[in-house]
C-alpha cells in the first residue's frame, strides 16, 4: 500500500489545516486509516483514525478541534484540523493498517505558531 500525504505548513494558533491521505488501494479493504504525529524528542503518536466501517477515534488532546473523514470515492482520508495550538507541532504521518501489516506515508510538517 502506498500512501501520499499532504496539506502541511505552518499557521498561526487559532488556526486550521486540512491534511489529506490518498491510499493506492480501495478503503474498505483497509482496516484503519490513521492520523498519527511526532514532536521532536516525543515518541509516536496516534491522533485520529477512522475504521473500515466509518467509525472514528481521537486522542483526548484533539476531541473538539479535530475531524478525520473520508472520501471512498478517492481512497482518501482528511484529518481536519481547528483551533490549533502550538502544542499541535509535529510531524504528521498517515497510516494504514490492514490487519496483516501496517504501511505509513511520508510525514508532513505542521508548525503551530504562538
């Protein structure tokens, strides 16, 4: 599975991003797709993720301010992302994860400035 994100950058706190995900294969045969984030000198970890079947989850840190949704149609998954904190920096990572395996995309920066 390839994976190609996208939608990074660098925003005011206060502000939105949207960052998108397009997998090379259909979504519903991907058990997950997830939004994960890496702050320098943090480990990993999981910010949002949305199963097969449209459930969704979230980290505490981002319930009310983020949304991760999908587009069947363009094997694509979205991770909206508001009221942005400078805490929110990080590298993002798209993932998938297909029961058997696990496949990540190539990482896209947001910078959350105070």
């Amino acid at each position: 599975v390839q994976l190609q994100a996208s939608g990074g950058g660098l925003v005011q706190a206060g502000g939105s991003l949207r960052l998108s995900c397009t997998a090379s294969r259909r979504l519903s045969s991907i058990n997950n797709m997830g939004w994960y984030r890496q702050a320098p000198g943090k480990q990993r970890e999981l910010v949002a993720r949305i199963t097969s079947i449209g459930i969704t989850n979230y980290a505490d840190s981002v319930k009310g301010r983020f949304t991760i949704s999908r587009d069947t149609a363009k094997n694509t998954v979205f991770l909206q992302m508001n009221s942005l904190k400078p805490e929110d920096t990080a590298v993002y990572y798209c993932n998938a994860d297909l029961g058997w395996g696990a496949y990540w995309g190539q990482g896209t920066q947001v910078t959350v400035s105070s």
